[in-house]
C-alpha cells in the first residue's frame, strides 16, 4: 500500500515536471460552453426617450424661447448632456432662431461634483459669432440655460474653447468663471 502511494506520488510529481518544462503549453479538453441566455445579451447603451428643452432665439425680439425636442437619453448624465448640446448645435425646427454658429462643434463636456458642467467647443464657436453683444449673450446663455433646465445635476456652465478657459467669446460676456442660467434679459 505504501508502495502505490509513493509510485502515484512519482508519477505525478513526473507529469508536473514535464508539464512545467514542456516547449508546449498542456491543454486539458473541456466541453464548448453553451449560451444559457438567447439572443444578443449586449445592453443597449442609449437611454429612453425622453422631451428635453432648448432655448433659440426669438426672431425680431431679444429673448431667449424654449422649444421641445425629443432625444433618445444618454447612458450617463455626461452623455445625455452632449446629447443636448447636440441637438442645440442643430438649431431650431420652428421659425425661432439659432444661437450658436454653424461652424461650432461641440469637443468635449464633463460635470465636476459640484455640479459644474464644462462645455469645451472648437474654435468655431469663437469665431462665428459677428453679431456683437447680444448675438454673445444669446450664444452662451442659450448653452447654460439649456443644460441647466434639463439636467437637475447642472447648476452652472462653464464655456471653455479648445480645451481652456477664455475671457469672453467675443469681448462682452465674462467667461472665465462659471455661469448660472439666466431665463430672463
């Protein structure tokens, strides 16, 4: 019985060594894996539906007026944001009028803790504005009250173009600090 005992113990102690030692990697053979779950399992990234509000222009008036869009949800509040942003970037579908050139895009966003979204867009944003100071003041707080309005995390937006904080878009709104909607001129 000793004996056995001690052969067995050889015998593996040999097929580990060769195991180690081997130029090619032991494989056991396993039975395939099946699928317990039919169908694609892969979760889809977009939310629901969902009516968000963007604010544009009024023709001929200075103020800022919200129309409703319906947007497929974001995964995250950061990307429900861009996809807001998107949409404003888009321009309106009535007779109101775009607040943000056509030549902006949007680079990046992110939302600190504190509820301070970042929005960064390209040079466009900077650059195709031409109408002075309320062509300014529409552009950048239809951006603001636009995230704030949708998003209860938001409470203030900072503009920022190619990646840094800037002065002013055109030379009259304060953008270095974060700003707070303003619904009303």
């Amino acid at each position: 019985m000793k004996a056995a005992a001690v052969l067995i113990v050889l015998l593996l102690v040999i097929a580990g060594s060769l195991a180690l030692w081997s130029e090619r990697p032991m494989t056991l053979d396993r039975p395939a894996a099946r699928r317990t779950v039919p169908g694609p399992t892969r979760r889809s990234l977009a939310g629901p539906k969902k009516t968000v509000i963007l604010y544009f222009l009024v023709k001929d008036h200075a103020i800022l007026q919200e129309e409703a869009r319906e947007i497929v949800g974001g995964a995250t509040m950061t990307e429900e944001a861009k996809g807001i942003v998107a949409e404003l970037e888009k321009g309106p579908e009535s007779d109101l009028v775009p607040t943000i050139p056509g030549s902006a895009q949007l680079r990046n966003l992110f939302i600190d803790s504190s509820g301070t979204a970042y929005a960064d867009f390209d040079r466009g944003l900077k650059e195709g504005l031409r109408g002075g100071v309320l062509e300014e003041r529409y552009a950048v707080f239809s951006i603001v009250d636009t995230l704030v309005a949708n998003l209860a995390q938001i409470t203030r937006v900072q503009i920022l173009a190619e990646g840094v904080e800037i002065p002013t878009l055109a030379g009259h709104v304060d953008t270095m600090t974060p700003l707070s909607p303003q619904y009303v001129f």
